[in-house]
C-alpha cells in the first residue's frame, strides 16, 4: 500500500474512531461502508488532506460534502434495507451516493450541476460502485418518475422540505435532511416518515449544515 493510501485508511479509521462511534452512530453496516470508502476521492485534490475533518468540505463554489458524522446519523435514523430504493437530492461529487450503494440495492443521485454530474459519474465508476444511477435534474422538484423511493436523503440543508419531494416517498419510505431556514444561524436534522397521506416530522439534532441551492422561496411582491 501507498504511503498516500496508508495515510487516507489510518484517516478513515480516525473518523469512526473520533467523530462518528462517540456521537451515537452504532449501525456497524453504515461505519463498514463509511470506513472503507475513499471520500477523498469525492472532493478537490487540494482539499483532500482534510476530507475526513469534521466538517462539511467544499466540492464547488456553493456546494459541500456534509460533515461525516451528520451524514452517519441521518443515515442511520433512515434504517435503511439491504433491498431499498434510495433518492440522494443535490448528489454533487457522488460521496453520499457510494455510502448508500453500500447498504441498499439502487441509489439514484439527483444533481443540478452537469459538471458535478459526470464527475460524480466518473468516480462511482473507476470505484466500481455499479449500483448507482445519477440525473441531471432541478433539486426541489425531485424524480417524481423514478419514483417512489424507500429513502430520500437530502444532502444539504433546506428552508423546508417541498411537498413534491415528500409525495416520491412510498409508504413507509423515510426522508432525512437538514431543515434551515433563511437567515437562521442553524438547522435541524429531521426525519419524515410517511405513513398514508401523512408525514409526521420528527426533530433529531441541530446541524450547521451548508444550503443546497435551488429551494430558496421566490421573493414575494413588494408594493
């Protein structure tokens, strides 16, 4: 092994070690797949030396990998099935894309960004990761034909979740995200579970989590 590739595993084992077993993340699947994938293969050669602090890392000019241990535990909350069909909203790089390919049968990646697109693309592929699909598409409308979807994780925070996005979940599908309101110093994580036509929200815990972009409200009419 590389003296580089030797560097990013001791890496990888420091995050389980450090940001995601002491923050209550015990799914031992999801701390295998976040532990053997190479996530600094999914963000700019020049930030790859801090790809496994905890913190969220620039991709592209507004958009951001979410910080490991808020990715683990919305994961987590989701419990996700080995035969699943999940939704990644706002795929960027494709990182989120190869942890969930590791735990359920097909992810697809939504992505806004062609140029982000074909590199997610590129980099599931040279890894072997054959169980993900990506769409270039508008975030907030989601993929209302591919769906419905078991799991719907939006990968960036959001002033609110769109009913549109919440309507692509099957019964009993779950959506995780970050919920942040323009102007608000912080956000919350949320899981929705539905149930029917219902989709009780619940709060889990507060994340600085970057906006995506495309969910902000159309300015109102100013008289």
């Amino acid at each position: 092994m590389a003296q580089a590739d030797r560097h990013f595993a001791e890496a990888r084992r420091q995050m389980v070690l450090t940001q995601l077993r002491p923050n209550k993340v015990i799914d031992e699947q999801l701390i295998a797949a976040m532990a053997a994938l190479p996530r600094e293969q999914f963000v700019p050669k020049a930030y790859r030396g801090v790809a496994y602090m905890d913190e969220d890392v620039a991709v592209a000019p507004g958009r951001y990998l979410m910080e490991p241990m808020v990715l683990a535990r919305l994961l987590q909350e989701a419990e996700i099935q080995s035969g699943e069909v999940a939704l990644v909203v706002g795929s960027s790089t494709g990182y989120e894309l190869g942890v969930l390919a590791r735990l359920c049968s097909t992810v697809i990646g939504l992505e806004a960004d062609s140029a982000l697109a074909q590199q997610a693309g590129q980099t599931l592929q040279a890894l072997g990761i054959d169980n993900t699909a990506i769409v270039e598409g508008t975030l907030k409308d989601g993929l209302a034909k591919q769906g419905p979807f078991n799991v719907i994780l939006l990968a960036g925070a959001v002033p609110e979740i769109p009913a549109g996005l919440l309507a692509q979940l099957a019964d009993g599908g779950r959506l995780v995200g970050v919920v942040r309101p323009a102007g608000a110093p912080i956000g919350q994580a949320v899981l929705v579970k539905r149930s029917g036509d219902l989709f009780p929200q619940r709060v889990l815990f507060d994340a600085g989590t970057p906006t995506l972009p495309g969910f902000e409200r159309p300015a109102g009419f100013v008289f």
